[in-house]
C-alpha cells in the first residue's frame, strides 16, 4: 500500500479528489448562506428532515423572520399556523412543530407531515 501511495498517479488523484471535495463543500455550505446557523453536513441528505435529528437553536435561532415574511408576501395563500385546526397552508417553526416548549400551543399538527421548509427554520404545511 505504501509503494502505491508514493505514485505519481495516486497524487494526481488525490490532488483532483481533494480539489472536487472543496468546491462541493463551499457548494453545500453556500447553499445554507446567509442562513448559517442552520447548516447541517451531509450526513443528512434531506435537508428538510434535520429537524427530526437537530433542533433547538441548532437550526432556528430568529435569523429565518426576514425569509418568512417575504415567502409570506410572495404567497398570499400561505399563513402561520393557527391554535386550532382548519384547512389550507400554513407555516410553523421548527421549535413549535417538536413542541421544545412543551406548552401544545399547536398539538393538532403534530401528527402531519411537512410538506416543504422556509429558509431552514419554517416548516409548510398543507392541511386537507
């Protein structure tokens, strides 16, 4: 194994391997830009689903509002989710969805899946 670490032919690999990683990195990390707090690695694939892995302050730390209340412009049919149960779309923090307070402000959406997120922090939900 050592001979074939010392080949050319193993540096230039390596060198191409290593220059592929980075730019897939910055690509990963950027795509989370400018909403760094919620970056996960790669170890988790859909990236809607770190909530059910991370939470807390690790994904929503307030920075989202901003995002939030432009995605609420721009859909006019989307609004925050409501104490009570009815139909239509709706938007909810991560930290309210896993109930972190444990207050059941919004129990009734506990048991639907999420549809799509907001800027990592805001999770959609279509009720029927």
């Amino acid at each position: 194994c050592g001979f074939a670490v010392n080949t050319a032919f193993y540096h230039r690999r390596a060198k191409l391997l290593g220059a592929l990683l980075a730019v897939y990195s910055l690509a990963t990390y950027y795509y989370f830009y400018p909403n760094l707090i919620s970056y996960s690695n790669e170890l988790i694939p859909v990236k809607k689903n770190a909530y059910k892995i991370m939470a807390d302050s690790n994904l929503d730390f307030g920075q989202g509002w901003q995002s939030l209340r432009k995605y609420l412009a721009d859909h006019p049919d989307v609004h925050i989710v409501p104490a009570d149960s009815k139909p239509g779309k709706f938007v909810i923090g991560v930290n309210d969805y896993l109930d972190l307070k444990g207050d059941h402000r919004y129990s009734w959406v506990y048991d639907i899946a999420p549809d799509g997120q907001i800027d990592h922090c805001f999770l959609l939900l279509i009720v029927r």
